[in-house]
C-alpha cells in the first residue's frame, strides 16, 4: 500500500497539476487539485475541468478527473473528482473548495478532501483531509501564499501527511513569471520546487518545473481558444520515468463581479 500511495502523491503533484506543479501556492491555473485553495478566486469564470493522466506510461495507473467552479454571492467554489488506476489499484478523490477576497490584493480558501483507496477488490477505510490557504499581492509583479494541509485521521501515510508550503511568484516581464516554494511535512522533511512560465504568443504559454525530493522535471504548454483552454504536460522521475497528462478547461456565463 504503500507504493500505490506514493505513485498517487507523486501523479497527483507532478502530472495533474502539469508544469505548474512547483508554483501550486501561487498559481490558480487549471484544475485546484493540491493546490492553494486561495487561488480559487483569481477565476473570473464558471468553468468545467477535465483531465486525463497516465503515470510513468502504466496503462494500469491511468487516471482522470473532472473539476467546476462557480460564484454564490462573494463565495467562490468549486467541486472536484479524480480517480486513478483500475483493476488492482484504485484511488477516488472528491474535494469541496471554498474562497473569498479579503480585499483587492488578499483572498484565502479552504478545501475538505475525501480520499478512497480499493486495492485488490478490498476496499480501505475512506479518511478526510483539510487544507487551508492564504494569498496576496505585494505589488504589480510579486505575490506570495501559504498554504497548510491538516491530516484528521489517526493514520498516517504519504499521501495524507499535515504539510505547510509556502510560495512565490515573480513576473520579470509581461511574457516571464517566475515561481518557487518550499514544503515542511510533520516529520520535518523540506521539499524545495521552483517553475518558470514564459508566453510565446497571446494565446500560448509554456512552463517547466522542477522539484528536489525526486528530482523529477517536468514541462508543459497550453492553449487558449477563446473562452477554453488545452494543456497538456509531460514529468520525468529519475526511476519511475515519464508521465503524461492532457487537460481541457471550458468557461462560460458571464464574468464574475469582484
């Protein structure tokens, strides 16, 4: 069990998340799948998430998900599925996320998060996870966040540890932003990770990351038509070798009123 955990903590950080796996605190790209749940309300649209994964090129561990977001009032939220692997290896996710702007330049969030694993046609005790987050902006080109999981259970594994991260984001210019962050779980462990985002055109950007717990890269690209958007990502484990993910995201209704 403890293998398939962490193949899930490292497909859920480094595929679904794409390139922009090392920026999660500050970046509100795609889908919110762990990341910052502040990030939510720097969605100005109703939009509907879809992904597909297939880690280390396992047809087996093959994974998708399915995300929406939407605007009640000042509440942000959204809901989140995610399944990975098939036959012997299953893992669902569901996530309920919330956020709100404090002001023009600070939002925070919250998240609640039921996890199911079923290995081998047994099914294991379903637990819940609880994160929260905080973002700001410091000026035109620099904001941070901060973003901190708590693990309910009595449990204990590598995909449900209590973390806090915290992370920046820099835009040298209008076409480079620039992001880093640095993890600490209960036991100590630090796990730095940086990624650059640099847009080729109005309509293309492109991202690579990296992070120092497997030294694993990874890059990715997307594209905007109009109100929807593909991206796809590749990530490269020095041992587990290459996953693959492809996202489409689709906005619709009219803006939200900040």
């Amino acid at each position: 069990m403890l293998f398939a955990n962490a193949i899930h903590a490292q497909v859920f950080n480094d595929a679904y998340n794409i390139a922009t796996a090392s920026a999660d605190v500050c970046s509100g790209n795609g889908l919110l799948l762990n990341k910052n749940p502040a990030n939510i309300t720097s969605i100005n649209l109703s939009q509907l998430s879809l992904s597909q994964v297939l880690p280390y090129s396992i047809l087996a561990l093959q994974g998708n998900a399915i995300s929406t977001v939407f605007k009640i009032k000042r509440t942000y939220f959204a809901l989140e599925y995610a399944q990975l692997g098939k036959e012997n290896f299953k893992y669902y996710q569901l996530n309920l996320v919330s956020g709100i702007n404090l002001d023009h330049k600070t939002s925070i969030g919250t998240k609640i998060i039921y996890h199911q694993h079923k290995q081998y046609e047994i099914e294991q005790k379903p637990y819940f996870t609880t994160e929260i987050g905080l973002n700001q902006i410091l000026s035109d080109k620099l904001k941070y966040g901060i973003q901190a999981a708590f693990n309910v259970n009595d449990s204990r594994s590598i995909d449900n540890e209590s973390y806090i991260k915290i992370g920046i984001s820099y835009k040298i210019d209008p076409k480079i932003n620039t992001y880093c962050s640095m993890k600490m779980n209960e036991y100590g462990l630090l796990v730095g990770s940086m990624a650059i985002e640099y847009k080729l055109h109005k309509n293309i950007s492109t991202q690579a990351g990296w992070n120092t717990l497997e030294s694993a890269y990874s890059t990715g690209i997307q594209y905007q038509i109009k109100r929807s958007k593909i991206e796809i990502g590749s990530s490269y484990h020095p041992i587990l070798g290459f996953s693959y993910a492809v996202g489409l995201c689709f906005r619709y209704g009219d803006q939200f009123i900040q």
